[in-house]
C-alpha cells in the first residue's frame, strides 16, 4: 500500500505504508457508523501517526494536535476548529457537526482541550481516533479515555522485521544491512528513516556488485537523533557510570563479568534501564544503539585504549560455526542468537568463509533466502573465488525463481529436494521432518501434509513447511480445509524474503473473474486502493470490494501476502 500526500509532521515525502494491516482494519472498523472510535498507544517513532493517517484518508474528518508550546493555553489545539475559547460546553456544542476527529499528540494537549476530548468521547456523537505517546506524562482526561473504558485502546506494536526488511528492501539495501537496521532501531520508525537518510547523505552505504542494492558497513553515523536517543547515557555524571557503559560498548559482541565491576555503579546503571545482568553475571548494553553510539564518539586515544584485539573474535566465530553445523545436522534451523558474526560483519571486519557459507546455508534452509544471498556474498567479498560460498550464493538465488535447483548432490537435502518438487524421494532419515513430508506426499493426505508442515515449521523450515501446506491444498478434498492450508502456506512464504519456488507457484489465484484479478495483481504490485482506483477508473470503495471477495476466495485476508499468490509477475 502507497500514499505520496505530505506527512502531517515531517512535510517530508514519506515511505511506502507497509505492514501493519491487522492494525490498519482495527482502526477503521473502530470509526465505522455506530462506533465511538479507538486510543492508539505507543512509544515516539513507532507510526501512530502515519497508521492512523492511512486509516482515514478519503473520510471527512478533521485534526487536532497537542504541542508543547502551546499546552497551558485553553483549547489551543482546537483554536482552527472553535470561533471562540468560551467554556466546555459551548465548545461541545460548536463540535456537534464533526462526525470524524483526529487527535495527535494527545499527550501534550492543554488541559481544557484534553477535557474537550474527553466529553465528546462520553457523549458518543462524535467518533475519535486518538494517539498517545505511551510513557509520556498525559492530562488525566486524555489517560482516562482508556482506563475509564471510554474508547478500546490500541498498543502498536514494533514493525515485524519482516515488514521492515519490506520497506527497507524497497529502498535497495541488501539483507544484512536491513537486519541491522532493525536490530539497532527496535521499531522506532522515525529513527530508521533518519539514519537511513543520514546514510544515504554520506558514503555509508556502498553498492553490492552485480546485485543492484548497498550495503552499510562500519561506524554509526552520529546524527542529531542519535545523539538525541545517546542523551540518557550521555547525562549519566555520577562517578564511574560513564566508564562502565564504554567499557561495555567496547566489549561487545562480548559480556563483561559483574564481578570485576563497581556493583553499587552497576546497580544504578540497571535500574535506569541501560544494563541487563544474564543468569550468568555477564552483562551488557540494553539497547543495541548504545553500544554503536558510544563507539562513534569515543576519542581515538580513548577508543584505542578501550579496543579488543579484532584476532579476539576468531575462536568465538569458530564456535559459532561450529554450533550452527551442529543444528543443520540436527536438522533444526530455528533462528539463534549469533552476536559475534553480526558484529564483525557490522563493523566491516572480515568474515571467514568457511563461517559465512554455513551462515549463508542456516539462512537458506530457514527460509530466508535474501540473508543466505547476502551471507554468500559476504564471504565472497573476502575470499573471492570461494567454492562454498559460490555454490550457497547459487541456491539461495535459485529459490527466487522457480528454478527448482534449490538443493544439491550428495546429502540428504538433495535427496528431500525431490519432494519440494513434488515427487517421490531417495531414502530420508526414518522419523525425521523430512520423511514425514515425504511419506505424506506419496500418500496424497492432504491432513498428514497439514502435520508434516507443522513440523517443518517448528524446526524452522519455514519455506519447506509453506510448500508443504501449497502441496495439502492440491489433495484436500473439504474445500476449509484447502483454504486453511492455503492461508498458512501464505503466511509462511510471506516470511521467506520473497521467495518463488515450483510449490509456492502452485498457489493459484483461484476463481477470480478478470477484474479481481486486475486488482489483486495491481494490489500485489503495492499500489494502494485509491491508485487501483485511479488506473482502473473504478470508485475506491469498488476497489475494496474486488479485494475483500478476492481475500474470501484465497481464504487470505494478508495484503501482503498477495505477491505468493501470483503465478505471474505482477
């Protein structure tokens, strides 16, 4: 979905709305005729706005938003609404003919306006849509909008890293590089669109050859909103704190033992939130950005003092490796934590091939064939020529296009590729994952392929288990259970960074008449309802009619999705 209007706050043209569709429809149907509206919560950064701004565009309504400034003058916020400041009922009554009200920065409201809102939420004529900065220190009426029950409360959640490694893949940065991203923003959209920007404005981000994306290696740019988000450990002045949350941040990737630290300093450090102590007694840096931040800014005598030995890292990406093998051969790919491998790669050192080929395979087999690519490529860069890397670089491309060459000679992945291609295959582990799947498919029930993809999906075979369910859709003969199938198929692609294989392509588009086939492809391509209706000549509302019958037939109510289900490019 794609809006090129102006943000309401940046006057900025702002990035595709993405994700967030569950959200998106709870908003709308919470200012639908008859409903009183919706309280959307959470903390600076996170899309309340842009969410909120997507939810009613094309609806008559009106906005009103609290300012700092302006917070100890009476109904500042509704001064462009209001021929005068005479009293709250006067103002209840001048607001009797707006159906719809927006109210951003709820939070910094004046009292008299927080009241305002308030009583017209009581009153029930006028329906609200409201955004609060969590944590921030709010009027009583505006806090008690929820807390009273007065309207249902929405706390946005972060940004799934799935739909940020869909926004950030559409501004050309490779896998690695969106990982990071998200990893250091922690949902916080403003501050991701900045240092991308700030990124963008430098030499930060350096082209992938042959890929057409950029990569972002080395140091943080240390831009007025990182600074703004370092403030916190910057102010720290008591003795000791600040030499304690350096010598964390130079540590890393590693921990730091609690006993060789001042604990009373620690102490202090964990209850203002910016150290966590593991079960162990290591302790760290609780937010990502920190640790980058302070090394940005650190003086280079200082910095120098403070380093670890970069040979340090060797036998930790070792054993890394070596846990990472251990898992494939246990045949168990769920996402684990690897800080060691993330880090060196971050910073720009060199990654051993022999660790990048396995982490390009982990990756592969997991479903995430754009970070498998970008680890192949990674080891490439610094072992050109390397065999390892080449062949994984080869697979995980092959996952993209329907190729089917998604596996190779000689082990028992090869042997299971058989049976993404829908065959018969060689002899696979008796009991395992893999000759579940198998065993189901020669049997054609569909209800064992629906277990064999639970189980995949468990083990984190998350695009094996998608084809597994596409494949349970082609034998279920209770057509619920055909759409049940199809819609976790879908769900799980979703997740495998575009990928595009012979099983997936079997999920058809169904019987759609041409026109909804017309909007489903344009809606896959990302084009919102009102430009669908713009190319099409229809009304939006029709739009979304060809797509809401559309989602009944797919059995997918996942925009998003949409993409896994063409069997053409769109």
């Amino acid at each position: 979905m794609r809006t090129y209007e102006q943000d309401a706050k940046t006057l900025e043209l702002p990035w595709p709305f993405t994700g967030r569709q569950d959200e998106l429809d709870l908003v709308r149907g919470a200012t639908a005729s008859g409903r009183r509206g919706i309280v959307v919560t959470g903390p600076a950064g996170r899309g309340k706005t842009r969410l909120i701004t997507e939810a009613v565009r094309g609806t008559d309504h009106a906005r009103v938003t609290g300012t700092p400034e302006a917070r100890h003058l009476p109904f500042a916020a509704f001064a462009h609404l209001l021929p005068d400041t005479g009293s709250l009922h006067g103002a209840v009554r001048a607001l009797a003919g707006v159906r719809l009200l927006v109210v951003d920065d709820a939070h910094l409201l004046d009292e008299d306006s927080a009241a305002l809102v308030h009583q017209l939420a009581a009153h029930g004529r006028t329906r609200l849509v409201v955004a609060a900065t969590e944590g921030a220190a709010a009027p009583g009426a505006v806090s008690r909008l929820w807390t009273g029950e007065l309207l249902p409360r929405l706390a946005l959640a972060p940004l799934p890293a799935e739909d940020t490694a869909a926004l950030l893949g559409a501004a050309g940065l490779e896998a690695l590089t969106v990982r990071r991203l998200h990893r250091l923003c922690r949902g916080d959209l403003r501050l991701l669109r900045l240092l991308v920007a700030a990124l963008g404005a430098g030499d930060g981000l350096v082209p992938v050859p042959g890929t057409g994306e950029r990569a972002w290696r080395g140091p943080l740019p240390v831009t007025p909103v990182v600074r703004e988000h370092l403030a916190p450990v910057l102010e720290r002045s008591a003795p000791g704190e600040r030499e304690i949350l350096e010598r964390l941040a130079f540590a890393e990737p590693g921990r730091l033992p609690a006993h060789d630290l001042d604990l009373d300093v620690l102490e202090r450090l964990e209850a203002a939130g910016l150290i966590t102590v593991d079960d162990a007694g290591g302790v760290v840096l609780a937010d990502p950005l920190h640790g980058a931040a302070l090394r940005a800014t650190t003086g280079r005598l200082r910095a120098r003092r403070l380093s670890r030995d970069a040979d340090g890292h060797a036998a930790a990406l070792d054993a890394e490796q070596r846990f990472l093998a251990g898992r494939l051969e246990q045949m168990d790919v769920r996402p684990v934590a690897t800080p060691v491998g993330d880090w060196v790669v971050a910073e720009g050192g060199p990654v051993p091939a022999g660790y990048a080929a396995v982490r390009a395979r982990f990756a592969r087999l997991g479903g995430a064939v754009r970070d498998a690519a970008a680890w192949a490529r990674e080891g490439m860069r610094w072992a050109p020529g390397d065999a390892g890397c080449g062949a994984e670089l080869e697979l995980a491309e092959a996952e993209a296009d329907e190729s089917g060459r998604g596996f190779v000679a000689g082990d028992v992945y090869a042997r299971y590729g058989a049976v993404r291609l829908g065959h018969p295959a060689g002899p696979l582990p008796a009991g395992s994952v893999l000759a579940r799947h198998a065993e189901a498919l020669v049997r054609r029930d569909g209800g064992a392929l629906d277990l064999a993809a639970a189980a995949l999906a468990e083990r984190g075979f998350l695009l094996f288990a998608a084809e597994a369910y596409a494949q349970a859709v082609g034998v279920h003969r209770d057509p619920r259970a055909a759409r049940r199938s199809r819609t976790r198929a879908l769900a799980l692609a979703r997740r495998c960074q575009g990928a595009r294989t012979p099983a997936l392509a079997g999920l058809v588009l169904g019987e759609l008449t041409a026109r909804q086939r017309q909007v489903v492809a344009l809606a896959a391509a990302g084009l919102s309802n009102r430009e669908i209706a713009e190319r099409l000549t229809l009304s939006v509302r029709t739009v979304g009619n060809h797509l809401y019958s559309a989602y009944t037939r797919l059995g997918t109510g996942d925009r998003g999705a949409l993409p896994c289900l063409l069997d053409e490019p769109a």
